[in-house]
C-alpha cells in the first residue's frame, strides 16, 4: 500500500514538472509572438536582440532567453 502510494505521489510530480517546463515554453512562445513581431517598416535606432538557449546541466533541462532593447 505505501509502495502504490509513493508511485501515486511521483507520478503526481511528474504531471506538476512536465506542466511547468510547458507552460515556460508557452511563455516564451508568447514572448515571441507579440514582444518580438517582426516589424513592417524598421524603426531607425531601434531594435530588439534575443538570444534562446536550450540544454542539459547535470541532467536536468535548461532554458535561458536573454532579450536586449536599444
């Protein structure tokens, strides 16, 4: 019985884990979306750089957005 129950828990946080890494991925998809639209006409001067970067550190997944405005 406690044996069925720890697996009830980490399957539990499995389903918590793998909803934070989505809903960080659908924020950076938002991010993209309206923050950085390509522009119709460039504006002089100004610009948006960004930077995305997924990897693994010690088995676990990284993600680091860097976004710089002039």
């Amino acid at each position: 019985m406690i044996v069925k129950n720890q697996e009830r828990i980490d399957s539990h946080n499995s389903m918590n884990n793998t909803a934070m890494i989505m809903s960080v991925i659908w924020g950076v998809s938002v991010l993209d979306a309206f923050a950085l639209l390509p522009r119709l006409r460039p504006i002089p001067g100004a610009g948006v750089q960004s930077d995305l970067n997924l990897g693994t550190q010690q088995g676990r997944l990284t993600l680091s957005l860097s976004v710089a405005f002039k």
